[in-house]
C-alpha cells in the first residue's frame, strides 16, 4: 500500500506514478516485489479509417475516368486522331486536381494541392494550343500560370510558417496582385508587339500598393487597429 | 407484442428506437459514438469458453440486446440480430466507436481481461440501468457455468423464462403526458480546456472511496451522496475556471435521472431525462456549502415527477413533431447534428452519472469484488464522471480525452482534504 506524497492518495500497487499529479510512487518496503495484478491489459484498440478519405477519393476518381475514356475513345474511333476529346478529358484533369487531389494528402495539403493545380491546368493550356494549332502556349499562358501559382504558394508558405502575421497578410496579397499584372500585362505586349510598354497595368500596381501600405500602416498603429476592431468587429 | 415473434427468429420483427434513443445514431461519426461501459471484476480469472456459453444462454433470454441497428428512408430502427455474438479480449481504452460490421451488428460487446467481464453497450440500445441488467444476469449465468448455484433475484433475470414484452417497450411514449411540456432552453456554459488526444485514446482515473465515509460528509450537510459530488464537481471546477482568467461562463453538470423510480416498467431500453444543476459565477462567489445547497434545491424540484415528465415531454413531443418526422433521415441526420453540435454538449461542462448501489444474489456477492461503471468521451466535452456503488465500495471513474488530469486531480484530493479515503488507479501505463 503507497500513499502519494503529493495528493494524498492511496495508490494501487499497479500504478508507478501517482495519475493525478505524475509524482513518482517510490516504496522502499516494495522493492523487488512481484509484478502486481493489472487493471488494463496492454492492447489499443485503434479506430479503423476505412471508409474514410481516400475510398471516396478512389470512387470519384473512377467516376471522373469513365466519361474521359468513352471521350477517347469516340473521338479515336469517328476521326482517327484525338481533336475535341482532349478539351473534354484536359477539363475533367483540371476539375479533379481542384476538387479531388486536396483529399489525397493529411500533410502540408495546401502546398501539394497548389503544385498539382499548377501542373493541370498549365497541361490543360497546352492542350488547348496544341489541338487550336496557337504558338501562344510557351510565351504567354504558361509564364502567366507559373507566376500566378508561385505567388500562391509562397503567400501560402509564408502565412502557415507565421512570417506574415493579421493585416501584413492582406497588404502582401495586394502587392503580389498588382506585381503579377504588371508582370502580366508586359508578357502579353512582348508576345503581340515585342515591344514592352507599360500602359494599363500601373494604375492596378498604384491602387494595390496604396491600399497595401494602408493596411501595413494600420497594422503597425495599435490605436487604429483597435478603433477599427471595434468599430467592425463581426 | 406475443413472445413467440420475439423468439422467432424467422420473422423479421422491428422495433421503433426509443426517444433517447432517437438521438445517437443522428450525432455518431466516423471517430465517435456515444457509448458506456460496466464491468464486474469476480475473485477468480475468467474462463473465455464459459462466459461465451453464459453468453449465447443471456442473448435467449433477452433478445432486447439482440438488436442490430438499420436505416430506414426517416428512422433508423432496430431488427432482430441472427448472429451469434462472440466475446472479445479486453482493450486498454475501452469505448471505442464499434464497428458494427465487425461486431456482427451488435449494438454491444462483451470483453474479458484478468478477473474482469466487462460490457459495452452503444446508447441507442440501453441506458445504465437495463446495461447492469444485462451484465448481472450474464455474471450470474457464467457462475453458474462456473459450478456455483445462482438464484434468479435482485435484478438477476431467470434465463429459464421466456422474455417478458414489458421489456421491450418505449417507456417515454407510455408515460409521457403531453398536456404541458417544459421548456428546454439553457444557457452556454464553461467548457473545460486541455491538449486534446487522438480520437481513440480516453484515459480513466478510477478512484476508490468507502461509501460510509462519503455518506457521512454528504449527511453531514443534509445532502444526497450524488448532490454532494455533483457539489464537489462543480466548487472544483469553478476553482478550475477563476484560474484561468478569461471570462467566466456558468458551471453545468449533467445528471442523468432514472425514470423508472417513478414509473413502474421492466424496460431494458432507455428510459431516463438529464437535468443540469450548476452555478452561474457573474452572480459573485460560492462557498462550497452555497454550492451544495444550490445542487440540493435544484435536484428536489428539478427531478419531482411532475417536473421531470415535462422534461421528458418535451423530448417526446419533439420526436411526434409532423415536420420531423416526413423529413427524410439523411436531412434529419444533419440537423439533429446542426442542433447537437450548437446546444448539445455546450449547456454543460461535464457528466457525472450515478447507477446507485448494485444488488446481487447473496450466492454471488462472494464472487465479486467490484463492479465498475464508466462513461466513453463526450463528443466535444472532455471529462466525465461516473459512479457505481457495490457494498462498502464507491467506484467513481473519471474518463477523459484531454491529456491534463486536472478535474479529477482536484476532485479527488478535495475528498482527501475532507477525510475520505481515497484509493486510485488508471490505465495510464498503456499510453
């Protein structure tokens, strides 16, 4: 029979440390004694994750497959090569990996869903441009996605590792915005003219940067911050 | 309701779940249902082949656990269940959500370890009452198996006798008096913080309390022995809030009444209400005596026959409701859910359960040293409490989801600051 020395407890002989407070049982008339009796055997049961996550993932999937397929496979069999079909089955590709590839991952799913989302759709363009016969692919739609995703990712990035932290977030988001259709706006005249000049694109930077230094300054001013709060808290 | 159709087997007799019943299988997911278990902890080590005889003979006799749970196009319902229902090995956290397909369709299952026979029983199919039925007549029958003469009494059924239609009905349905019901409204109250657990770990402190030194504090106040650990509960958890320093909410708990102290039935199906006593801190500070009075009070009104049928009216008269019940189930599963989820377990902070002293055949007493009561997680509160008294022994088990023994650290250490003993032990060496 030990009493814990800190609770005041009696404990049973099968317990090392008090499970109140974590004390350790320490009995010098019990040293060497045979194992007591348990109260619980050792075995966990665990709950199973069967039809969970990644059974629907399979059965939409399939789902997604058939239409794709029979698109193939109609559009080999009345024209002998693939033309319309691959709109169809690019458009499926590109439905799964935005509403059906984030169930795949438990970790990091933001940033594997962006990645597979930038993958399929820069696909889908090419695509398109390959079955349109454009030259558009490489020069403009493909630069334009990339940017677009790497902003994404990296503002996902940042946010989940706390480097952007409440309104500094939203200013990033408004500087990336009018970054990326300067950015935009330059590949487009380089693609038709080969000449960069920069015409409509500036009054969307001016206005996201104005609007971003608004909210730094709000972030960095804690009496405003908490008028604002106050003000329009939901 | 003739009992030859309950024993046929052939035909395939349904039954209505009953109003508490109604509720489980609506708020159950994928990581979690509403489960309770009992255990009975004899003086020898169980003998597996013996108790699944005892087993397949208990199952004839009441065939109101041999149930398997469906889905129709409104309710769910139960069916009579044709399989056989094997025991299983004991596991370190017990109250795992069942997966009834392995379970062949039961609605609950029986486990050995060591000493100890021990059953767990999914709520949609009984409450703690008709459980203990259950498990005294299986101790009773394995005992028998066992060489030891038994008689059928105290709650032992006789498995000899065929099983009585009383047994099988919705008690809220027969004595719900529709005429006026109580409202169920209440507010928010404080809900206890801590590091959450994965889904299928529940920790259980179990303390062991002599029951003439529990009788004797809670008469020393002029309280009942659950009003004064109800008292306890919440002096300790409102301790437990003052130091956390936030805003304060009311401290709730959960009691569990017995509606067959009022109402003579031989239901095995659930048949009891909730009431929720506890304080409200904005009004100032309790003492613990404010606090025990508080309980008392409550209690007395709250649980009079007449105020705890409009309790149960009420739940009566929202499962007749026309509209509830032409919705179709799967609309009706999301906003039982929707309604459970906003103010279910959120009007209070914790449960503890009380299943009074068990009786046994005089012939068994000897064979037992302990039954065991203990409540499974709560799908969003924490800690719960739940207590079974057997001769001198109070069993109080406290079973938890979140890493901090907090609750039951300090309700058990108020019981030693007041003189009674205490006698602790856990699972906590499996984790």
């Amino acid at each position: 029979m030990s009493y814990c020395v800190n609770c005041g407890v009696e404990l049973s002989d099968t317990e090392k440390q008090c499970p109140l407070c974590g004390v350790k049982v320490f009995n010098p008339l019990k040293q060497g004694e045979a194992e007591p009796e348990k109260c619980y055997p050792v075995r966990v049961e665990t709950i199973d994750s069967a039809a969970g996550r990644r059974f629907w993932v399979k059965i939409v999937s399939i789902l997604l497959a058939v239409p794709s397929l029979i698109c193939l496979v109609s559009n080999l069999l009345y024209e002998g090569y693939l033309s319309w079909s691959l709109y169809a089955v690019g458009g499926i590709m590109v439905l799964w990996a935005f509403g059906v590839s984030p169930f795949l991952f438990k970790k990091n799913a933001a940033i594997k869903w962006i990645l597979i989302d930038i993958a399929a759709l820069s696909l889908y363009l090419y695509l398109i441009e390959y079955s349109s016969l454009g030259t558009w692919f490489f020069p403009v739609a493909f630069p334009i996605v990339l940017m677009a995703g790497l902003l994404v990712l990296l503002l996902t990035a940042f946010v989940q590792r706390g480097i952007f932290k409440e309104l500094y977030t939203v200013s990033a988001i408004f500087f990336a915005v009018g970054l990326f259709l300067v950015a935009v706006e330059v590949l487009i005249d380089f693609y038709l003219t080969t000449r960069i000049q920069v015409v409509w694109s500036w009054f969307v930077l001016i206005s996201c940067m104005g609007i971003a230094f608004v909210f730094i300054f709000i972030e960095r001013n804690k009496k405003i911050k908490e008028e604002l709060k106050r003000k329009l808290h939901i | 309701m003739a009992e030859g159709i309950i024993m046929d087997k052939t035909a395939h007799k349904w039954y209505r779940l009953d109003n508490a019943a109604k509720l489980f299988p609506a708020i159950k997911n994928r990581k979690w249902m509403s489960i309770f278990r009992l255990s009975v902890l004899m003086n020898e080590t169980i003998d597996a082949k013996a108790l699944q005889k005892a087993l397949d003979t208990v199952i004839e006799r009441m065939p109101v656990f041999a149930l398997k749970m469906k889905a129709g196009f409104f309710w769910y319902y139960l069916e009579h269940n044709t399989k056989r229902p094997l025991v299983q090995r004991d596991v370190s956290n017990p109250c795992v959500r069942f997966n009834f397909k392995r379970n062949r369709g039961y609605l609950f299952r029986v486990r050995y370890f060591g000493r100890r026979i021990a059953l767990e029983v999914f709520h949609a199919l009984t409450d703690g009452s008709g459980g203990i039925v259950f498990l005294k007549t299986l101790a009773a029958e394995y005992l028998r198996q066992k060489g030891y003469d038994i008689p059928a009494e105290k709650g032992v059924l006789n498995c000899g006798e065929a099983p009585h239609p009383e047994e099988m009905e919705d008690g809220y349905g027969r004595f719900a008096k529709l005429t006026a019901v109580k409202s169920r409204k209440e507010s928010k109250a404080y809900s206890i913080r801590g590091t959450r657990e994965p889904a299928h770990i529940l920790h259980i402190v179990t303390g062991l309390v002599p029951l003439q030194a529990l009788k004797a504090q809670a008469s020393k106040y002029g309280v009942s022995i659950t009003e004064y650990m109800t008292g306890v509960l919440i002096y300790v958890l409102d301790e437990i809030q003052r130091k956390e320093g936030r805003r304060r909410e009311p401290i709730k708990v959960s009691i569990p009444v017995n509606m067959r102290r009022y109402y003579s039935t031989a239901t095995l199906r659930n048949f009891s209400i909730v009431v929720n006593p506890g304080i409200e801190p904005k009004y100032g500070e309790y003492s613990f005596e404010e606090i025990l009075q508080h309980v008392h009070y409550f209690m007395r009104l709250e649980t009079s026959e007449k105020n705890a049928n409009a309790r149960l009216a009420r739940n009566v008269k929202s499962e007749k409701n026309p509209f509830v019940r032409v919705m179709p189930l799967i609309l009706k599963n999301f906003i039982i859910n929707m309604v459970f989820r906003y103010s279910g377990e959120s009007r209070f902070t914790t449960t503890i359960t009380n299943l009074g002293v068990v009786e046994v055949p005089e012939a068994m007493r000897e064979q037992i040293e302990r039954f065991d009561f203990l409540l499974g997680p709560s799908r969003f509160n924490k800690v719960n409490c739940a207590v079974i008294t057997f001769g001198e022994n109070v069993c109080i088990n406290f079973t938890r989801t979140i890493e901090e023994p907090v609750v039951e650290k300090d309700f058990f250490t108020f019981f030693v600051k007041n003189g009674i003993p205490v006698k602790i032990e856990s699972n906590q060496e499996n984790y």
